[in-house]
C-alpha cells in the first residue's frame, strides 16, 4: 500500500457499513429493567390489557423490548405470603424501576426496598398506607397514581338512586385482604346513605364460597342494591358478581368500566388503561434519571359513566333520559 493511500484510509476514506461503522462509533446502549408486581392473574385479559398500555406507552417514548429494555413479571392474587416471596424476587433481580399493580402489590414492594424506584398504578389512598409522604413531593422512591378518592363513595351511592331508587338497602362489597382502605369507603356509604333513604351494610368477603353466602344472605330481604369497591379480588371476580348480582335482580353499581362491559348495569369511575398508558411516562422519566421522590403522584384524568342497557332492561329498570345522556357510554 502506498503511503498516501495509507492516510486516506486513516482519514476515513473507507465506507465502512453503517451497522459496523455505529458499532465502532457509538457504545452498546444498556438495557434497562422493568419489573412489575401485580394482584392479577396473568390469565386476567383486563390485567393483560392494562400492561399492553404501559408497553404502547413506553414503544411511543422509544423503549422497546428486546433492543433497550427487557420486563419482568410477576402474577400473583391475593395470597399475602407469595406476594411477598414475589416481592423479594423481583428487589433481587434489581431493576431499574418497578412497578406494582394493587394495594398489597405496593404494600410488598415498599416493605422489601426503599432504593429501588417504584411507580403505583390503580392505588387508592398511598398517603394513608403509608407508600408516600406527600402528594405533590412523594419523598423517597414511590410515586403513582390514583384510580379513586374516597368521596366516590357518596357518589356511587348518587348514581344507583338515581338509576334504581328503589333501593333502600345497600350492601358495600369488598375483600378486606385486597381493600385495606375499605373501611373509609364505607364511613362514607354510611354517611350518606341517609340522604338517599338506604340503610347501607359492609359485605367483606374473601373467597368465592364467602362472596356466593353473602350476597345471597343479603338479597334474602327485598329493595336490595349493591355498590362493588375497587379491589383485586373484586376485579378479578367480576363474572361472578355480575352473574350473582343478575340472579338475585339485585341493582349494582361497580367502579370501572369492565364491570359493565361483563353485563354489570352500570359503571362511574376513572379509565385504569389510561392510567397505566400515563404510567409509561414516569417510568420513562425515572429510566431517564429523575427521582421518583419529586414526581407528583397523579389523578385520574379520564372519568367515565357506562350504563348496561340489557342489563337494565332485564331488571325492569326504566332509565331517565338525563342519565342516558349523561353516560360515556350505553352497552346495547
């Protein structure tokens, strides 16, 4: 080789391919870890849906799994003792950024690290719990996002009145292992009913069996409703509600949207995949370097009213026109 042409080698004259040529000029990019700790089952298509959410959210900021970024799993239910064991699992794995799906998911992952960043999706009450110190400067390594206050409560008991105002006993449904902030939901039931002439009754239930005993026991007497609080064993037992709900003609209203869409009558509660497609961008922020201690924790910014018009009819209930054009959305 010439001298000269040994220079412009040097110089850069060789077109080296462009996979080659980022090899040598760019370092590798580190794939970042992402856990995430639920109280769904993985067969649940509304937990699958609400984690495809977060994905769709994260591809739209540029992470994609199996170039930058790699997830990890977990599916547990209600069993305290394996939502801690996956707890551990996941700290020890060390990801960037964890997130948890339910209060006793968030619960286990706040007892098991205070390093790790986590971000909460669907939680009711983190102050309360314990998760965060503030809402506007959480403190330490939580933050998230709310899916319900407790003032819902006396609206729910709003809305069934006005759906079915022939209701003057309600039974406020919940798991107490999956619903620790239950009872302020009740306090407020019990507050307001009264005012809508209902005599409310607290239905904790923990299994299967239990929520079949109950419900019927409580339809055993006449103008009987029901209003479901937001929990794991709720969601992930809505069939089963719904259908008892349905046989023993008991009005019902439930907190989220795939209540009604399984034949619930009526629905009024914010959007959770919206919440955990606005959760990609916390867990992009924190990959990114912030700390999740000065990340405000955030509301619902959707709210939506669904009404089961089947459902309705075959309870023989005649609904207003106002409350129709009220609703986000009438299921034919």
């Amino acid at each position: 080789m010439r001298r000269r042409d040994f220079i412009t080698l040097l110089g850069g004259g060789v077109a080296w391919p462009v996979g080659i040529r980022s090899a040598i000029c760019q370092p590798s990019e580190r794939t970042r870890r992402i856990g995430m700790l639920s109280g769904f089952a993985a067969s649940d298509p509304e937990a699958q849906t609400r984690v495809a959410a977060l994905q769709q959210g994260l591809t739209e900021l540029g992470w994609s799994e199996g170039r930058n970024v790699s997830f990890d799993f977990r599916w547990s239910t209600s069993r305290a003792d394996e939502m801690r064991a996956f707890a551990k699992e996941l700290v020890e794995l060390r990801p960037d950024v964890i997130l948890g799906m339910t209060t006793p998911a968030v619960t286990a992952l706040v007892n098991e690290t205070k390093t790790i960043p986590i971000v909460f999706v669907n939680i009711v009450d983190p102050l309360g719990r314990g998760f965060i110190s503030n809402l506007a400067r959480p403190g330490a390594n939580v933050t998230g996002f709310l899916n319900f206050e407790f003032s819902m409560g006396g609206k729910w008991l709003e809305t069934l009145n006005r759906i079915a105002p022939a209701v003057k006993r309600v039974a406020v449904l919940f798991n107490p292992d999956a619903a620790p902030f239950a009872p302020s939901f009740v306090r407020v039931v019990e507050a307001t009913a009264p005012s809508f002439g209902m005599q409310p009754f607290a239905a904790g239930v923990r299994d299967p069996g239990e929520l079949e005993r109950s419900v019927s026991d409580f339809a055993a007497k006449p103008a009987g409703g029901l209003v479901i609080l937001p929990d794991a064993f709720t969601v992930g037992h809505r069939d089963a509600i719904v259908a008892l709900a349905a046989r023993h003609r008991l009005p019902a209203i439930y907190p989220m949207r795939v209540f009604a869409a399984s034949g619930g009558l009526i629905s009024e509660g914010g959007d959770p995949i919206d919440l955990f497609r606005r959760a990609a961008d916390y867990v992009d922020r924190i990959l990114k370097g912030a700390n999740p201690g000065d990340l405000p924790v955030q509301a619902p910014a959707k709210f939506e009213l669904v009404i089961n018009m089947k459902t309705a009819q075959a309870l023989g209930i005649e609904l207003a026109p106002m409350l129709l054009a009220r609703a986000d959305e009438v299921i034919e």
